[in-house]
C-alpha cells in the first residue's frame, strides 16, 4: 500500500513540475519536441504494425491457397 501511495505522489508532483515548465519558453519548446517524437515513435510502432499484419496475411492466403490445391491435387 506504501508503494502506491509513493507512485501516486510521483506522478502527482510529476504533472505539478511539467506544469510550471511548459509556462516557460524553454519549457514549451522541450515539451513540443518530445510531442514530435512520441508522434514519431507512434507512427513508426504503428506503421510496422500494419506491416507485420500485412505479412501474417499474406502467409495465411498462401497456406489456404496451399491447402485447397492439396486437397484437389
């Protein structure tokens, strides 16, 4: 229970202290290009998602087309 307590207070003091930084110019710039590079990292995990989906596709098409020309061959 102790443990929660002090990651509730971390993030707590976390959203405080980010807060008071982006009422800064330096603060908004530093929080603006970690945006930029969390969009980035989602839309690279994203993309190579779709990828790997596209690929588990392709195999499951060709073991089907595999299987039905085994079956009438």
């Amino acid at each position: 229970m102790g443990k929660l307590f002090w990651l509730i207070t971390g993030v707590a003091v976390g959203f405080v202290g980010a807060h008071f930084v982006n009422q800064t110019t330096e603060g908004r710039r530093f929080f603006t290009r970690v945006n930029r590079g969390m969009d980035e990292l989602g839309r690279a995990f994203a993309s190579g998602y779709r990828e790997a989906d596209a690929d588990d596709e392709a195999e499951a098409d060709a073991a089907a087309l595999s299987a039905a020309i085994r079956e009438r061959g």
